[in-house]
C-alpha cells in the first residue's frame, strides 16, 4: 500500500497545505546570501535562518516528532533545551538549517501519512498547562497556520532586504 491509499483525502489536503506553505518559506528566501540570510532585519533581532531553525525546531520536530509521535530524543531535548532554536550558531551554514528544515518536514509528512487524523498525541509536555491539542489534525492546523504566519513575516522581511516578493496582485 503506498502512502497516498493509505491517508484520507482530508489528511493529503491538510499535508497539501503544509507542503505549500514550506515551500513560500523556502522560495521567498531564495539567492539571498548568508550574510543576508543571518542579519537581522527587524528590531526584535531574529533572522531569516533563525526563523527557519524555528520552524524546523519549535514546529515540525516538536509537534509531529515529540508532541504526535513521543519520540523519547525529541522530548529529552525539550527537557534539556538551553539554547533558543531561533538562535544559529556560527558554526551553522546556511545550507545545514535549510537542510535542517526539509529533513523535519520530510520526518513530519512520514508522521502523518502514518497516523489517523483523529490520533490523541502520544505525548503532551507539561509547559502548556490548560492548553491542549486533542488530536493530529489540530496539531496540522496549528502548524498549518504557524508556518504561513512565519510565511507572511518572511515576505515582510525579504522586501526590506532587496524589494523582492513572493506573491504579489497588481
């Protein structure tokens, strides 16, 4: 049985979304250099590659690997994190982040051809208090929306460095 007979139609056009929205991430940022890639731009002081290290952190490895899926690694980091993953570090490329980022969501789209939509997440951290995801498909909205957010600042960001944008109507 392939992945796509295996997932609902709901599942594929969640995951569809997903899918477009990494691809406006990855596209709007498209031949800037590292220097541009690592400056930041904005006041609060994050970073194009930051935001993507976020994404693939905070997003897709959080809540597909650890939140769905309970991955004991991803749940000891958690536990363990000391440094920001907005934060990249000297010693990381540009290209190992972006990697970073394609390798998650690839892990993340396996996740979810895997689980029911309805699927209770196998773990939920303690940090949240009240708040609680109920199942995959909230988890898929909430990174749905996250990620085209992030989207939006990106396009924001990509015009103040060199006037390029992404989607634009005349």
């Amino acid at each position: 049985m392939t992945t796509s007979q295996a997932m609902t139609a709901e599942a594929e056009l969640l995951l569809a979304h997903l899918r477009s929205q990494r691809r406006h991430v990855l596209g709007i940022l498209e031949g800037l250099d590292e220097e541009a890639l690592r400056g930041p731009v904005l006041p609060s002081g994050w970073s194009c590659l930051g935001l993507v290290r976020h994404l693939a952190l905070d997003d897709e490895q959080f809540w597909f690997r650890g939140v769905v899926a309970g991955e004991q690694a991803v749940k000891d980091e958690v536990a363990a994190a000391t440094v920001s993953a907005w934060q990249v570090g000297p010693e990381e490329s540009a290209e190992q982040v972006l990697a970073l980022y394609r390798e998650q969501a690839e892990r993340t789209d396996a996740i979810v051809a895997g689980t029911p939509l309805d699927a209770a997440p196998a773990w939920w951290p303690d940090f949240f208090g009240e708040f609680r995801m109920d199942s995959l498909r909230e988890v898929l909205m909430h990174v749905i929306t996250e990620t085209a957010t992030h989207a939006g600042h990106l396009d924001a960001v990509r015009e103040l460095i060199d006037g390029r944008t992404w989607m634009v109507i005349d």
